[in-house]
C-alpha cells in the first residue's frame, strides 16, 4: 500500500493484481496520528497488505526538511503499530505528475471543489508513487 502523507490528508494506493496496476483508494483525512495509523491497521489487515511505501517529500535538491522528518516520524510509528514493513521513497513531483494527468484525461481540476481536488490529486499522486516503485522492483504496471 503506497502512502502520500501530508499534514491534511494521505493519498493510499493499493498494488492490485487483479486490476494488473496499482488503483487509488482515495484521500484518507487527517485526524490524530494515533487514529490516522488505527485506520491505516484496519485497512492493511482488510487487504492483507505485506508493505507500506510511503512517500518522502524531499525538496527539490534532494535535502530533507521538516516535512521528512513528520513523515519518518509517522512511517516508523505505522511500522511498529501494525509490524508491517514500511520502505521510504522519494516522491519529488508526484503531485504535479498527477495533476498533469488529470489535465490531460480531461478531467476538470477547476470545476472540483478544492477540498476534492486537492484529495484526488493525493490519491494519484499514491498510484504514481507505487507505479515508479514497482517499475524499479521489475514488477512494471500494465
């Protein structure tokens, strides 16, 4: 399951084999982290999922700042609660991968209500993350 962490929302991406590449499974909104990583355990168990990728937001130099460390932070502590391993990943460009895409799907990014915009690019953002992961791991998505 891939994780794009923000302080608002985590886009989740879940690897499927039946659907042969990964599909969002939308935008979860941020509560504490103790109940954002109890949402987070029940889905994994849900989905028998064998592996967090979470996305680091590195800056564009490749530097971490504070953000890094608030997804670490959170990472490790999802780690440790479900004991389901967690595997980093810079995720520079994600987001504005994803709304290119939306862009030219067609879909209307200005006619969204910002809230559910800002949501699906998050969820995308997550599938492009685990495509970039699995094509690296020569498991390319169809």
């Amino acid at each position: 399951m891939a994780l794009d962490v923000g302080k608002r929302r985590i886009g989740l991406a879940l690897a499927d084999p039946q659907a042969g590449a990964p599909v969002g499974l939308d935008a979860l909104r941020r509560g504490t982290m103790r109940e954002d990583i109890a949402k987070l355990e029940r889905m994994a168990r849900e989905r028998k999922v064998d592996l967090f990728l979470v996305g680091l937001p590195l800056h564009m130099r490749g530097e971490e700042g504070q953000m890094v460390v608030f997804v670490r932070t959170f990472g490790d502590k999802l780690q440790d609660s479900t004991g389901i391993p967690v595997v980093y990943q810079d995720e520079r460009l994600t987001s504005v991968e994803a709304e290119a895409r939306m862009k030219d799907s067609g879909m209307s990014l200005a006619g969204m209500l910002k809230q559910k915009r800002r949501g699906a690019v998050d969820e995308l953002a997550a599938v492009i993350l685990l495509e970039e992961y699995l094509r690296t791991m020569g498991a390319e998505p169809e």
